[in-house]
C-alpha cells in the first residue's frame, strides 16, 4: 500500500490547519532515524501486546491485523489503526510519540526522512502526546488529517481532536513553546463585483485561505482552533499584505507548508484579479515550497503537493502561452494518474478493513474519508481537464456516503 497525507489541506472542507513546526538546535550526529513502538496498553493498564492493524508503505504490502509487541520497527509512511482504549508509545529520532484511542478506532501514519518527521492523527477523539527532542536542523510536525500540520521548540505538547465538532482540535502545552499557524479563510469586504469570499479558480464554493501564527506556551492554557475569516477591504490590499507576509516568512526560514499555503492563496488572488502571469510566478512558487518538506520520503504520495499542482494547472491553461498551455495540461495529467493510483492503494486496504472490521467499522470508515478526499481532488482534476462527465461522476461519488463500488 501506498499512504499520502493530507498535511497541509488546501480547504477541501473548510477544515482548519494548525501548523507546529520544530526547528532544534543541538547536534544530531548521534542519533539514527528510525521508528519503533515503545510501550502497549490498554484499557489504561500496561499490556504485553495490543491488537493493530499495521497498513505498509509500498505496492503491493498487504495489511496486518494482530497482536504487536514492544520492540517492533516501522518504516516512513507506516499507518496503523488503533481500536478504543489502545494506547501506543512510539520513539523516534525526534522523541516520543503516546498515541491513545478512545471511544472510536484512530489512525496514527509516521513519515521521516534525515531531514525531519511527521506525525499524523486521524479520528475524533484521537490524541497524541509529543515529548521532542532538541536537534540541531531538524523539523518535527504534528497534524490531524483535516488540517492541523506544524514550529516547536524542544517542548511537551498534547494534540487532541475534538469527538463532538470533527473541524477543531485542542493543543496544550506541558512544557515550551509552540508556534500554531491556522489557515483561515480570506474575506474581501469591498471588491467590486466580487465582494464577500473568494473562490480558488478552480475549486468552486471553495474559500481561498491564508495562514494565521502565534505563540503558544504553558502560561497560556489550552487553545481550540478555528476559522474566523481575516478580512481586507480589497482586493489590492489582500494582495499587498499577502506578499509583505511571504517576504517575512521567507526570511524567518518559517515553516515550507505554510509558506506555500500563502503563495497559493496570493496566486488565487491574483487570478480572481485576472493577472495570470503573477499567478503562475506565485503557484510555482508554492509547488516547490512543498516538494522541499523536511518529511516527505519516496515512499509516499503527497496530496498537498497534487493539490498545489492542481492550482497551477489550471492556471496554466489560462496562460496567453501555447507552452503554458501545454505544461498545463501535461501536469494536470501527471496529478489524475497519481490520483488513480492513490485509490486504488486506498480501495484495497478499505476492503481489507471491511472485512476485517468484525463489529466495528471504525477501521475502514477512516480510510473510506481518504478515499473520498480523493475522489474530490479527481473530480477537480478532471474539471481542469474539461472532462465534465468524469468530473460529475467523481464529485457524486465524494458526495456519497460510504466507499463501496
């Protein structure tokens, strides 16, 4: 099987995105980056072994169910499902990871290079709490596959989404300082012909976002994300202030994914204004920032990178260029075909957890939301393409509940 991530979601649901990012500052020369389970429990009490179900990186590695031990090794891009009340401690070069379940099965995916990792939980009530490292060059985020991605300093952290409201989440800090960084949706007030909320060109009723940063430490309590709008009176002005931010973000050495959030977010701007060619300068911009991710690996398919590619495809095809044209369409293509291999990824380990689900269908439910994340990013890739009837046939099938064929 092959994961992806959805780290840093470019408003598919209006979902809100918190970005922690780490940056240490001893050495790191003494470690080797790897991921291993630490500890078992469950139902509070310390256990030998638990049950998972561990999904593998990679074509054609099936899927495990069982019991697991301490002492197990994972490779990048590992996701396992953990059933109610399981609680799991992962180490990594960057800490420790306590993963606990609730009252519903989670998903937890790790995904490490040399140059950092990334921590993902996925399932209401799904909580993770980090003890990080301090090393030198090295990044560590934490997100929720709606959107909570992330900059912390060597610090305890605890991330918990919320059971009764499936688009916040709650962080609180035991220990240090993180950086949160919300993407929020962008609200002109005054644009002729345009007022009110404007739309990605080719993510219609979609809001464009921006990110939002502060500090959080232990002083501070507990913080719930959310996604209040930040308003410009104008277009000119959401213009201007978006790119003083890029400048300082860029010149903090801020966090890639939030950089490219407001590059895509100034490239929509730019195409709601009708100045395509600062559009594409900007979505260019923002493919690489993402593609330079400290935790991206080869081993995995990276839909916040699709999902910029999507942006620039389409405005490419809008280019006064034969070429622009061309690439646009060329790299609309490349996005559909890795999208057609995602799913079929996705759809194998669904009818493994289907069938594996006994009583509860928690397990195939989590990635049954993967598979229709990706039945939307088809439906606007082949809206791109002008293929209105495939486009119908995916956005209807995003639409519907549940995932069988």
């Amino acid at each position: 099987m092959k994961q992806y991530k959805l780290i840093c979601t470019i408003d598919f649901k209006l979902r809100p995105i918190i970005v922690f990012f780490l940056l240490f500052f001893i050495s790191n020369s003494t470690f080797t980056q790897s991921c291993s389970i630490k500890a078992v429990g469950f139902n509070g009490k310390p256990a030998s072994s638990v049950k998972l179900t561990i999904f593998k990186p990679g074509k054609g590695a099936a899927p495990q169910t069982g019991l697991f031990s301490p002492g197990l090794e994972l490779s990048s891009g590992t996701k396992i499902i953990l059933p109610p009340n399981t609680i799991v401690q992962f180490m990594t070069k960057g800490g420790t990871q306590i993963v606990r379940s609730k009252s519903n099965d989670i998903g937890y995916t790790v995904s490490f290079s040399e140059k950092g990792e990334a921590h993902t939980v996925q399932g209401n009530g799904a909580e993770i709490k980090n003890t990080v490292k301090k090393l030198l060059g090295y990044s560590y985020t934490n997100t929720n596959e709606k959107g909570v991605t992330a900059a912390i300093t060597g610090t305890i952290f605890t991330f918990t989404n919320l059971e009764d409201n499936q688009n916040e989440a709650i962080l609180a800090t035991e220990e240090g300082t993180i950086t949160i960084i919300e993407e929020r949706p962008v609200r002109i007030k005054n644009a002729a012909g345009n007022p009110g909320y404007p739309n990605g060109e080719n993510y219609n009723d979609k809001k464009i976002k921006k990110s939002v940063e502060r500090s959080q430490s232990v002083r501070d309590g507990s913080y719930t994300s959310g996604d209040a709008p930040v308003e410009y009176d104008n277009y000119e002005e959401a213009i201007s202030a978006m790119s003083a931010e890029i400048n300082d973000e860029a010149n903090r050495l801020a966090n890639a994914c939030a950089i490219a959030v407001d590059l895509i977010c100034l490239g929509e701007l730019y195409m709601s204004t009708g100045q395509t060619a600062k559009a594409i300068k900007e979505l260019r911009r923002a493919v690489r920032y993402f593609e330079s991710k400290d935790y991206s690996d080869d081993m995995t398919i990276d839909m916040e990178t699709i999902v910029a590619k999507l942006y620039l495809a389409g405005a490419l095809l809008k280019s006064e260029t034969e070429a622009e044209q061309s690439e646009g369409r060329a790299l609309n293509a490349s996005c559909i075909s890795s999208l057609q291999d995602a799913l079929v990824y996705e759809q194998e380990d669904y009818n493994y957890a289907k069938n594996d689900a006994d009583e509860d269908v928690d397990e195939a439910t989590l990635i049954c939301d993967d598979i229709h994340e990706i039945y939307l990013l088809l439906s606007i890739a082949y809206s791109i393409a002008e293929d209105e009837d495939k486009a119908t046939q995916y956005s209807k099938k995003a639409e519907k509940k549940g995932c069988d064929q």
